[in-house]
C-alpha cells in the first residue's frame, strides 16, 4: 500500500513519521522545503506538489482549515488525478459543508473517502498515540486500518456517513475550549485566595479532573505558558465558528459556544493568534480578577 500525507505541520509530521516506522510505502508533501527537508534526508519521497501523490491508494490529508484543504486536495488537480478507488482519509478538521462537498467530488470522480479527525496533541502525533474519529463505508475503513495501527491507540466509528466523524472533533474541540475557559477562572479563584496556581492544577488534575485535557492544560494556564503552541489560537477559534455554524444547521442554541467564542476573539485581539489556545484561560482568569499575561 502506497500511502501520500499531504501537510506536514506538527501533526502531520508525526503521522507520517509513525507511517514510516511501521514500514509503510510513504510519500510526503508540503508546500514548504523546510518541512519536506527531514523526510528527503532520510530517504522518503517528498514533493511540493499535490498531484505527485495521485498515484497513491491512500491519500491522508491534515491540513490547517477547510481553504487549505480546497487548495492542496481539489484545487490542485489532485482530486482530479487519484486513480479510481483511490481513498482519502481527510484527518483535518473541516466544515460540515465541506464534508458534504467531499463526498460529492468523491462520488463523480468514483473515489473513496473516510473522515477521521484526530484528538491529541503534537506529543501523541509523534508517539503514534492519536485517538483516531472515523467514520466512512466499512470496507473504507477496512482499507484504513495499516494507517490507523501506525498512528493512533484507538479508533472510535461513528457511522458510515463520514460528516458524523466531523461533527464530532467540532463538538469534542467545543468542549476543550470550554475546559480551557473554566479552568482559567477557577485557577484565578484560588489565586486570589493566595493558592498557588501550580499547586491547585496539580491538586484538580491528579484527582476529580485526571484526565488528558486538564493535564496538558492546567500547567500552561497556571504558568501563562503559552509558547510554544501545540494548537493555536487562531484554529481554535477557527473551530469554534464551525462548530457554531453546525448547531445552526440543526437550529440548536447552546449557551456556552457564544461565551466562548467571545472570549477566543478577545485572545487574538491581545496579542494571541500564535500562542496555544490555552490562551483563552489567560482571558477567564483576567476577567476573574486574575491579572493580566
């Protein structure tokens, strides 16, 4: 099996190194040489040039927000080129009206194609510890599986429609930014009691809230250390605006997203579209009497 990875930012890389372990015929792309550059030393295939994966069976496609998808995927002539039954495992996370479109252009050009966005940091991209969100035909999914055993430790199937793998990472990424805000206010409660925000995170993460999210998280809010940035603010909120425009579609109103997504854009207006999304607790903890970064 030839396996194409289009972009290779911190997730991507790590995916396609994990794709290369495992012994995987392997080409990469990127429209940047220096990204490219480590895969060339070591004897992989990279390209700048989308069209050079047509020849793939699987084309795995991780990039940034639904216009970098359109560029690199459609808009190249890659879609176009990929030979008949190929399959795209779009691992992005994207619209749901670009989920739809996918499934058209798959469908008049008689390829296949399966969602699977991922959940995890750049530390489990590279460990080949991603928990992959599927969702295709089953002998898509089928073909998928050399591709998820090299970077994932579990794959969750919601469905043969691959729209539904979407809505998920868009309601899973709600619920971190969501998190990301709580835990923000809530370090600065116990700081204004003179609590040590480290000593609260560790208290809070290695007991009621032990898990991944308030793990990784709670330190950098702490310490407002939001450098470097494993996701950014600015795809943060990028995502929080897809998964608003998703509950529209169904005429549901949540009451935190608008909460939420006020508090994001206030980040970026303070300087912070590059650092991690935690940044959005550095917002919470100001508005809680928390100081500013």
């Amino acid at each position: 099996m030839k396996i194409g990875i289009l972009g290779l930012g911190t997730m991507g890389a790590g995916m396609a190194d994990n794709l290369a372990a495992a012994g995987l015929e392997l080409v990469v792309c990127n429209r940047s040489e220096d990204k490219r550059r480590p895969f060339a030393e070591r004897g992989i295939p990279a390209t700048g040039d989308p069209r050079e994966l047509a020849d793939c069976e699987v084309v795995v496609t991780m990039l940034a927000n639904d216009a970098a998808v359109r560029a690199a995927f459609v808009e190249s002539g890659l879609l176009a080129a990929l030979r008949p039954e190929a399959l795209h495992i779009s691992s992005s996370t994207i619209s749901l009206e670009l989920a739809d479109e996918l499934t058209r252009l798959h469908g008049e050009h008689g390829s296949r194609w399966v969602a699977c966005p991922v959940s995890g940091r750049g530390d489990l991209a590279r460990a080949g510890k991603l928990f992959l969100i599927a969702a295709g035909a089953g002998a898509d999914l089928e073909r998928c599986e050399p591709v998820f055993a090299a970077v994932g430790q579990r794959t969750f199937v919601f469905g043969e429609n691959p729209r539904q793998a979407v809505v998920v990472k868009l309601a899973v990424n709600q619920m971190i930014a969501s998190s990301l805000a709580m835990m923000g206010e809530s370090i600065a409660l116990a700081e204004r009691h003179g609590i040590s925000g480290e000593t609260f995170v560790s208290f809070f993460s290695q007991s009621l809230f032990a898990c991944p999210v308030f793990q990784a998280y709670g330190p950098l809010i702490a310490e407002k250390r939001y450098q470097p940035a494993n996701f950014t603010t600015e795809l943060g909120l990028k995502d929080l605006r897809l998964a608003q425009a998703a509950s529209e579609e169904v005429g549901a109103e949540p009451a935190l997203g608008p909460v939420v997504r006020e508090m994001m854009t206030a980040a970026l207006e303070q300087g912070h579209a590059e650092d991690d999304w935690a940044s959005i607790g550095e917002i919470a903890r100001q508005r809680a009497g928390g100081g500013r970064s």
